[in-house]
C-alpha cells in the first residue's frame, strides 16, 4: 500500500501509537509516515502488525476490493452472498436524500485471497449455472407436460357437459348454454386484468385494455343471451342506490362548519332544499346508479343449472326494459361453480388461458347470434364499467 494511501486512512495519533512515540512528538505527519513506511521496509512483520491493530481502519472498500481481486461489482456481490467474501462491516454514504450502508472488508482476508482461488470460485459459478439451467430446463419440460394433461382434462369435461346438455335439449339451448359459460370465463378474465393493472407498472395500460375488451364481450353477450326463452331478467335496488355529487358554495359551507356538522352529507340531508336551491352549490344525482340487471340463465330440463350475470344500469338501461316492468330482488348472490364476480385461480389460468377463452367466446357467440337477432346497434365501447 502507498504512503499517500495510508496516510488518508490513519491518523497521525494512530500511528505514533503503532511506533509507540509520544503523541506529544513535534513532528508533522508526513514526518511520521515516513517513520512508518522506513519501518514497514525494513521489519516484515510490521505490516501485518499494522492490520492486525488497525482493521476497520485499513479495510478495503467495494472499488478496491474489485481492483485488488481483479473481479467485477456482480462476482465481488455474489462472493458475499456466497460467504467466501467475509464482511468486516458496513459503513454508510449519503444519497439523493438516502442514507445507504455498504461492506468493508478485513484488508488480511482481501489480501490472502489468490487468482487461483479467483479462478476457482468462478468455476464453481459456471458449472453451478449449468446445472441451475439443466433442472431448470427439466423443470420447464415437467410443467409443459402437467399443464397439457390439465388442459386435456378440462377439455374432455367440457366435451362431456357439451354432450350432458345436447342430451337434454335443442341445439338452441346448447349454443345458450356454450355462450353462458365461456361469457362466466371472460368476465373472470376481465377480473384477473383488472387485478394485474393495479399491481403493474410497465404494463398497467395494457392490462387496463384487455380488461375492457373483456368487459365488452361480457356485456354484448349479456344483451344476446337476454332475448334466449332461457333468460330471467330482474332487477336490485340497494338502499342507497344513487350517486350525489356534491360542492357547497362558500356561505353554505361556512354554515357547515358553524354548525358542526359531521361533513357535508349530514348537512345535506337536513339542508336539502336550500342547497338545491342554490345557484351557486353544485349538486347533481345520477339516479339508480349503483343499481344492477340481473340476467339468469336456466331451464327446466337442467334445474340445478344456473348461470347468473349482472351489468350496471348506467350501462344496462339502453338494452333492458325499465325497472319498474321487471321483477325486483332483494339481493345479489354470487354462488356456485358458475359465480363470475371473482379473480381466476392459478390452476384455472392454465386450464382457461385467456387466448382459448377469446377463441371459445367468439364461436359461441357467432353460433348463438344464428339462432336470434344481433343485439342492439350499441358497439360497446363504452362497457367498461363493473
């Protein structure tokens, strides 16, 4: 190591106590370095005395540890994660407003480590990573092979429903019945893009498309499968079924606030009329707008069959009848093997891959239309909403 090194790293007290001088010794320290570095020509053992007194002093940062090993920062990281590069401890730095540590290392250890044992560790890496990507290929291979033996599975229960309903019924009921079920697997779809979209970044806006394009076919399907004789179309009011929007203006805010009123609902709803009223409050209510069409499909010849579908009434209400000409429900169930409303499981998205459902929906749909009317002139573009 050169003076002008050491000399950043040791204080001048520090190496007048390894001399063992009086610290009190009028001497500057480029003086004392030289005392120092005479010592560590001409006495061998002095340099490892040194280390041995002085080793968070002396310990060897990232850069030069890598220089010193003729490594990279990658090989220098996964040696430490490895245990074959000791950690002396860790020191910190500052960074866009971040205190962040990094390891030192004992300067005996860096120095005692050769290219042989260089040599040595990085072939271990090398045949360790063939033998990763060996069983990971195995692996892969065993996961392709499971995955067609599910799809296999799930395509001879589809093809044994398929023959379960034609066994019952018309070809009419089983093209209801095809639509039904693959419209089941595209809104699970829509779901699961709507789930990916809030968790990813690169890919959000993509998602978000593809979760729309599913919300699409749901609701196309919904307005063909509506016109079946297999279709019971009712209606579910919660309690509080419409949106208000609201914004007071600044007299009747102020009252609000004088008034100590919990927030400004509980104003309105005691002050309803003055703030309607108003020129200046803004208040608006879209009614029914939590509201929802239920669409069940069932018949009699199958009577434990159900598939149950719901689309908002801001969506609905240019399809469907008005509600006071359907039968009203009190509340909305989602149950059964046929229940939509929820994300896929992992298993499902192997044996229901989005391109099969996309492919499956679309020839359900066109054999269905066959049978009635294209519904409605609406293209759809704007169901999207859940």
């Amino acid at each position: 190591m050169e003076a002008q090194q050491l000399n950043r790293m040791l204080t001048k007290a520090q190496i007048l106590a390894f001399l063992g001088l009086d610290h009190k010794l009028k001497e500057s320290k480029e003086q004392v370095m030289e005392r120092l570095m005479k010592l560590i020509d001409e006495d061998a053992t002095a340099w490892q005395r040194l280390l041995e007194m002085y080793p968070e002093e002396l310990a060897v940062e990232p850069v030069e540890a890598q220089t010193l090993l003729q490594c990279t920062l990658l090989e220098r990281r996964r040696w430490i994660e490895e245990g074959k590069l000791p950690v002396l401890t860790h020191r910190q730095f500052r960074k866009a407003g971040r205190t962040l540590d990094y390891p030192v290392h004992d300067r005996r250890v860096i120095l005692a480590i050769t290219q042989k044992d260089v040599a040595k560790w990085r072939g271990e890496h090398t045949t360790r990573t063939k033998q990763n990507r060996h069983a990971g290929s195995q692996k892969s291979a065993e996961s392709r092979k499971e995955h067609q033996r599910l799809r296999k599975e799930q395509q001879d229960a589809w093809q044994a429903l398929i023959m379960q309903w034609q066994s019952h019924g018309s070809a009419g009921l089983v093209a209801t019945l095809e639509l039904a079920y693959w419209t089941v697997w595209s809104s699970r779809w829509a779901k699961e893009n709507q789930l990916k979209s809030r968790r990813a970044t690169k890919y959000a806006t993509r998602y978000l498309e593809q979760k729309n394009t599913w919300y699409q076919h749901k609701n196309k399907a919904m307005r063909l499968l509506a016109q079946t004789p297999y279709a019971r179309l009712s209606f579910y009011r919660p309690p509080e079924p419409h949106k208000i929007s609201l914004h007071l203006c600044k007299t009747h805010y102020e009252e609000k606030r004088e008034g100590y009123y919990e927030n400004i609902w509980e104003y309105l709803s005691l002050n309803t009329q003055e703030v309607k009223a108003c020129l200046r409050c803004l208040y608006t209510k879209e009614k029914d707008y939590y509201s929802l069409y239920l669409l069940e499909i069932q018949t009699e010849a199958i009577p434990d069959l159900v598939f149950s579908f719901h689309m908002p009434y801001p969506l609905g209400q240019k399809h469907f009848p008005a509600p006071s000409t359907l039968p009203r429900v009190a509340h909305v169930e989602q149950e059964g093997v046929f229940r939509f409303g929820r994300t896929l499981y992992e298993v499902e998205k192997i044996t229901h891959r989005e391109k099969d459902v996309q492919t499956r929906f679309e020839e359900a749909l066109s054999r269905l239309q066959a049978y009635y009317p294209a519904p409605g002139t609406g293209n759809g573009t704007n169901d999207t909403q859940q």
